[in-house]
C-alpha cells in the first residue's frame, strides 16, 4: 500500500529568511550602510538633478538672477535703512574732515557699510586718538570719536603743530596766538622727549610770566628761553635738578633780574654766567676806573 502524501496546501513553509533578505537585514545592521541610505543616497539624487537643471546656461542666469532680487528685497527693507549719520566727540572741524572721507549717500542698506573699513579711515586721522563704529536702531550711522587734546605747541622748521599727551603731531595752526594758552617747545626732536620737556616747564612755572617756550638742542639737552633773550641752558642728564638750582639761586640774589644773557648749566659742577654786551661794558668801565683811581 503506498504511503499517503499532505495535501500541497497542508505543506509547512520554511520560516528561515531567503538568502538576499538575510543580507540587506544584515546590511541594515550596519551603522555605515544605513547612514548612506538615508544621507548618501537623497544627496546623490539632488545633487544630479542639479546638475542636470543647472546645466542650462539660461537656468543658471534666472535663478542668479532670482537669488539677486530676492537679496536685494530683503537688504533693501525699512529696518535696514541707514538714513544719516551722526558724529559724536569730535570738534566743528574734526567733524568736517571725518565726513570728507566717509562720502556716503544716505539713505543705504546696513548691508552695503564695511564697518570695520569706515572706522580705519576714521582713525586714521591725526586728530583722532580712537574711533567706533556702528549702526544704530532708527537707521544712524554712529561714529564715536575720542579726539586727541593738545597739550603744547610745537615750533619747527616747517611752522606750528599741536602736540597731544603722546608727543603725536596731529594739526598745524598758522599763529602762535591760536593757542596762546599753551606752552611752547621747539626743535628736532621735541616731540620724542615731549614728557621731559613737560616736566621742565612744570619746574619753571614761578617763571611763568618771563617763560617763552623750551627748546630742543641737537635732539640731545633743552634750552629754557625767557623774555629779554634770556637763556637757561640744561645739562643732558637731570635737567630738572639743574632749573632747580638756577631757580634757587634767583629766589636768593634775584639772578634773572640782572642784566644776564645766559645762565648755562651744561656743566653741573661750575655753572656759568654770561653778561649782556651793554653789562660787559659797564663792568670794564668800571674796573678800568678803579684802576686809575689806584694809580692817582
């Protein structure tokens, strides 16, 4: 008796995966492979499509073109309107000179300032110490000035300048009489030593009403100059100790009352003195009549 057989629909399936679903899920498994699925392969099918679209020249120049309008939409808005510009910290003058350089046409877009480039040529002024720069809301382009203040006058060959704290040359005035009420230092080389030259003239202030200015000697020593072409020549080392001492002399026999040219203090150790021509005669005058005098 043959053996009877299931019906084909009674048949088991087997629950084993087939070969190609056991590996894609094995290739699931891996980070790598699911990280190209689903970044690598979207990216590679955009990136072709682009390619493919931009390929056209004339594509390429409307979405350029598009791209410029949409910017020029968004740069162009009300709020990112620069209307005027406002400078704060500066002098009438400084001022004027800062506008000269900065030549903008309001009203501009914010986007179309270089900030950072306004504010160097800003600063790039001698008047100017340091500078900022920035938008403000309301559409104000605000420059923030900290303006160099002169502290001398400076005499050179080439005529009059302003001298800041740091001995900086920043403005040229026509007469001394522009700025009367600061003391005056002339010479090569003034500049450089402007610190001491300040403490010379802080030395000299009982001399006030006498006191011309100070001068640079051969970039290396001061002379302090007086009225009636009176001189105080310093020594290049401890010149504030040597005006100290002709100072003291002057308190106790009035020194620079006297018919004196020049008190010269080059020397620390044997100061010396030199008489007018008129005060020269007189003296030979007199000893030449001292002389005869004896004689009789």
């Amino acid at each position: 008796m043959s053996e009877m057989r299931a019906p084909r629909h009674m048949t088991k399936s087997d629950p084993a995966p087939s070969r190609w679903n056991y590996r894609y899920q094995r290739l699931m498994l891996t980070p790598l492979f699911r990280r190209v699925l689903r970044v690598g392969v979207p990216f590679t099918l955009a990136l072709g499509v682009g390619l493919i679209y931009f390929a056209n020249e004339a594509r390429r120049d409307g979405f350029n073109l598009a791209v410029s309008e949409m910017r020029a939409e968004f740069e162009n808005r009300p709020e990112f309107m620069v209307k005027l510009m406002a400078i704060d910290g500066a002098t009438v003058e400084l001022a004027e000179d800062i506008r000269e350089i900065v030549p903008l046409d309001f009203p501009l877009s914010s986007f179309e300032l270089e900030l950072e480039t306004i504010r160097q040529d800003v600063a790039g002024l001698q008047a100017v110490k340091s500078a900022r720069v920035k938008v403000k809301s309301g559409g104000i382009l605000q420059i923030d000035i900290e303006e160099r203040q002169p502290v001398a006058v400076w005499r050179t060959t080439q005529g009059l300048e302003l001298l800041d704290a740091e001995g900086v040359a920043f403005r040229a005035l026509d007469s001394r009489f522009e700025r009367a009420d600061l003391p005056l230092i002339a010479g090569d080389g003034a500049s450089e030593a402007l610190a001491e030259a300040m403490q010379i003239l802080a030395v000299a202030a009982p001399l006030q009403d006498r006191l011309r200015g100070v001068a640079r000697i051969g970039d290396r020593r001061w002379d302090v100059v007086l009225d009636r072409d009176q001189r105080i020549m310093l020594p290049e080392e401890r010149p504030v100790q040597a005006l100290q001492r002709v100072l003291a002399l002057n308190t106790a026999r009035d020194l620079l009352g006297r018919d004196v040219t020049v008190v010269d203090m080059r020397v620390a150790h044997r100061p010396t003195i030199r008489m007018s021509e008129a005060a020269t005669r007189e003296r030979w005058k007199a000893r030449a009549t001292e002389v005869k005098v004896e004689e009789q």
